[in-house]
C-alpha cells in the first residue's frame, strides 16, 4: 500500500493513521464497558490538551480532567450506555515532526440507528518524539445548522453533498 519503506518501517502517515484509529477506537464503548482509558493514555502526550470548541460548550480539558469528564457522564446519564465516533473523511499535512490532521466525524449510540446524531470536525495535532507519534492536542466543533459542514470536510461521495 505505500506506508511501509524498504526497511519496513511504518511511513508516518500511517502511523499518524493508526494513531487516529486508536483515538476514536478509545472513546467507543458498549452498555457495561468503559471506554479504553489506557488506550487513549497511551496515544497523547502527557500535557496534551483537549478543547471543546462549539459555540456555548467552550471547554479546555487536559487528559486526566476529560477522562473524568467522560466517566461522571456515562455513571451520572442512564441514558448514555454507548457511544462511537468514527472518522469519515480526513486530510493530513506533516512537516517534519509536526501534523495536523482535519478529522471529520459522526458519532452514534453505538450499535444502535443507522444515522449519526451529530456530526463535527476534530483538529489533531500530532508530534513525533523519539521516532513516535503522539497526540498533542484536539479540538473539536460540532456541526450546527449556524456552522454547517461544507465541502472542505467531506468525501466527494457524502450523501451530505447531495
């Protein structure tokens, strides 16, 4: 596919890729089983930060205050019993030690309606330390009828185009 060099080395792309992957796969979680806490440790840097930035809804977590912030939802919501994120578009630039990746996603009660309940964008920044990816920060905005998604965050092939 590309993402392997002559010395079987994973191109940053796909390690950025694979990093992005296991983010989203870390949020998700089923009715009974939290959320990969340790996964989602293991993919930021120690200070990164988290930043909630819909309109009204401005927050800026570090990891351990967002990893609480998601447990006292789901124990204090009986309603919030899954939940997944998953990236339907994306558009990565790197330089050198440093990405940022445009993450557009829908999110849903984990296998539950066929459609999303919303939708959004997550900026991601990403840091290579000791030949290692990591996340720095993520900040996300919500998809509102004031800020629609537009063109720029979606697949040619998205239904939302049509």
């Amino acid at each position: 596919m590309g993402y392997v060099d002559k010395e079987g080395k994973m191109s940053d792309i796909q390690a950025i890729h694979e990093l992005t992957t296991s983010l989203y796969k870390g949020m998700k979680f089923v009715e009974g089983i939290m959320p990969d806490f340790n996964l989602l440790r293991s993919v930021f840097v120690r200070n990164a930060l988290i930043i909630n930035g819909t309109p009204g809804k401005h927050y800026v977590f570090d990891l351990a205050s967002f990893l609480e912030s998601v447990e006292d939802r789901m124990l204090g919501n009986p309603d919030f019993h899954s939940f997944e994120e998953r990236e339907v578009y994306e558009t990565t630039q790197i330089f050198g030690n440093i990405a940022q990746r445009v993450s557009t996603f829908e999110a849903r009660w984990w296998g539950g309606e066929d459609e999303p309940f919303f939708m959004g964008v997550n900026m991601i920044q990403f840091v290579k330390i000791d030949e290692d990816w990591r996340v720095a920060n993520v900040v996300w905005n919500k998809a509102t009828p004031e800020i629609p998604l537009t063109k720029e965050f979606l697949s040619r092939d998205s239904p939302l185009l049509s």
